[in-house]
C-alpha cells in the first residue's frame, strides 16, 4: 500500500506545480464565482446617442431648459368678509408665461380675478408686483405686466388652428406651488366644449393628458418645437385631501389663437371688449308652459324679453314688453319678442343669450328667431361693443 500511496502523492503534488507555474491562474479567478453570485444590481448600459439621451427625452430637455425661463408663478390677493364682517386676506395661486422682452404675461383670468394685489415670481425666484392690462371673461384669458428693468425670456407663440390629435405636447407650471413642473402627453381631443365654474360655456378647448393640477392654470402648452399652443385652462380630476381636483389625465387648453385675437383687440384699442346686445333682461319660458296658450306664446318656449337698453343695437330691431300681468306675487313683462333660437341653436336655458353673446366680439352679427306678433322671423342684430372692467 505504501509504494501506491507515494506514487498518488507525486502525482497530486505534479499536476499541481505544473497548473501554477504554466496556466493562468490566481485565487481571485477561483473565487469570482462566488463573489459575484450575490449582487443586487445591474451594471449601467450605455444610452444610445452623443448625449445619453434618447431623442424624445432630448426634445423634453431642451425645451424645459428655455421654456422654464418665461413660464411664472403668479400669486393673487384678493380680500373677503367673514360672518361677523371682518376683513380677510385671500390667496390664489396660478400660472403664467411671458409674451415679450418687455414684460407683458397672459394667464387665465380666473387667476387674478376679484385681486387686489397681483405678484409675478419669474425662474430666478425674484418677484415683481404686476399691473393688470385686461382681461377677456368669453375665454378666460387675462394680460399682466411687469418692470423687471430688464428684456426677459419670451416664449413664441404657435398655431392652434393645426394641431392634430395625437401629437406630442408638454405644460409647465406651478402645481400645488411646486415651481417650474414638466410634464408631457398627447393632444387627446380636440373642440371640447365646457362649462366653468361661472357657468361661461368655453368653447374648442384643447384637451390633452398631460398632468394639469391646481397652480397650472395660466400655464403654456407647448408643441414639440416649444411654440406655445394653448394655455391651461381646466382639469376634470379626483379630489386630493387638500379638497382641490388632481389630475386624472383630462386637461384642457385654451387654444392659442384665442390669445392672439385678444392681444391684436388690445394693441388696436388699448382695451379688450365685451360684445353688447343690450337685452338687459329677459325671463326663460320653458317648453310647453301651461299659461303659453293665453299670452300667445309659441310651445318650444324661449327667452322673453322684459328690458332693453336705450340707444343699444337691441333698441332698433327688438321689441319690449307692451303690458305687465301678474302671476300670485311675480310680476312678467308680455306683449314683447321671444328670442327662441340664438344662432340657429333652440333657446334651452335662462344663460343662452348671455353665452352665445360672451363667444362674440364687437362689431360681429348675432343671428336671432324670435316669435313676435303670432309669427316667426330671423333677425341679424350687429353688435355693439364696450371695454370689459380689469377689477
């Protein structure tokens, strides 16, 4: 046994000298396997591209990094009562961008609106107190301005009229007060209709799903060239534990083309108008309306007129009330004009008239049925126009 043994061993102690001497081997070789058989994470794999970056993100990239510059926070002020009448301080939060090197801003008009005080906060953090230049109540739009004593980042406005649904979009504002917030989606639809919380009926909205939140009102949508091609306007969205609407991914968008019909209106005049009619009062008779046989008026209902305004465009085509009856303590107006279609569209509500005037400017016709005297007829009335009130 013992000259087997000997041999193995030679053997043994052979192959070893002969593995260490010619191979290439080391301890940290015959160990890697169970060093590394533990890792929790990957190694980096190289992005593709100069930059590192994919060209969707590099397009996000590039735009944040000048858009931001002319994007705003605004902060408003305005002042209320409370039950026992004492005087408090209320705050609102929104957005803004700048329109030119000069200073001049656009937001929505439920941003500033009932203010006393309005404050603009640009990218660099500083703060300027803004002058309120006009606002326009038919698309919720306002213009402010600001001396910064120095030109400032504008942001270049775009064309609404062709965007297509689909195409790429980002927002930036303020949400929640979080300044300066990029997000990015799709326009979803187009030629939304909706209602506000003024109960205004807006009209071509943009709706996209980029996130909208509370403080992104007055904010820029933006194309994938950064040209500005609506502003955010309104969210349909759940509500967060603040009591305030988070997005769902439904935003809209007040096309851009509506900034521009309102800031042409204010270089030609210096103002931003509201279009009169001068109606100044009218009662809703709904459909079928039990007394409608004895006042003569038709089934379908409409809007009677019950007021109208001396020297206005209503005064020269329309007809008022001729006599007053009453109703128990209500007194109504009859003998006057039905208005029952606005634009070829039935009258349905008390806020038709004053809807169908709000998408109006000065100087455009309004198309009106009306029932007068047992028998309709189709009115064009050209409407007037008066300054809109910035307070």
């Amino acid at each position: 046994m013992r000259p087997r043994a000997l041999i193995l061993t030679l053997v043994l102690v052979g192959t070893f000298w002969l593995i260490t001497t010619h191979g290439n081997w080391s301890v940290q070789k015959l160990l890697r396997p169970l060093s590394t058989s533990g890792k929790l994470w990957m190694d980096p794999v190289t992005a593709r591209g100069a930059t590192g970056f994919g060209a969707d993100e590099q397009n996000n990239i590039d735009i944040y990094k000048t858009s931001h510059l002319a994007t705003v926070n605004i902060t408003s002020v305005a002042y209320q009562r409370n039950m026992f009448f004492q005087v408090f301080p209320v705050r609102g939060m929104g957005s803004g961008f700048i329109i030119n090197d000069d200073g001049e801003i656009v937001t929505n008009k439920h941003v500033i609106a009932g203010a006393r005080q309005v404050q603009v906060t640009l990218a660099d953090s500083k703060q300027y107190d803004a002058k309120v230049l006009g606002v326009d109540s038919r698309d919720d739009l306002a213009i402010l301005k600001i001396d910064a004593g120095h030109k400032l980042t504008a942001l270049p406005l775009g064309d609404s009229d062709k965007l297509l649904v689909g195409q790429k979009v980002l927002a930036i504002g303020n949400p929640f007060g979080f300044g300066g917030t990029l997000t990015t989606g799709i326009v979803s639809s187009l030629g939304r209709k909706l209602e506000n919380e003024d109960g205004v009926v807006m009209e071509g909205l943009i709706q996209t799903d980029a996130a909208i939140n509370p403080g992104n009102s007055g904010g820029p949508l933006l194309d994938s060239s950064g040209n500005v091609i609506g502003v955010n306007t309104m969210i349909l969205g759940s509500q967060t534990a603040s009591g305030q609407a988070g997005s769902i991914g439904i935003g809209f968008a007040m096309p851009i083309a509506r900034v521009k019909a309102m800031l042409e209106e204010y270089r030609a005049t210096g103002h931003i108008s509201r279009a009169v009619l001068g109606v100044a009062q009218t009662v809703y008779i709904p459909p079928n309306w039990q007394f409608s046989d004895q006042l003569d008026l038709p089934e379908s209902g409409g809007l009677l007129i019950q007021q109208i305004e001396d020297g206005s465009p209503a005064a020269a085509v329309l007809h008022g009330p001729s006599r007053v009856i009453r109703f128990g303590f209500t007194q109504l107006g009859v003998g006057g004009d039905l208005i029952v279609a606005i634009d070829g569209k039935p009258v349905d509500s008390e806020q038709s008239l004053t809807q169908a005037i709000m998408q109006k400017r000065g100087g455009e016709s309004i198309a009106l049925t009306i029932y007068r005297d047992g028998r309709t007829m189709k009115l064009n009335v050209k409407l007037g126009s008066a300054p809109e009130s910035v307070g």
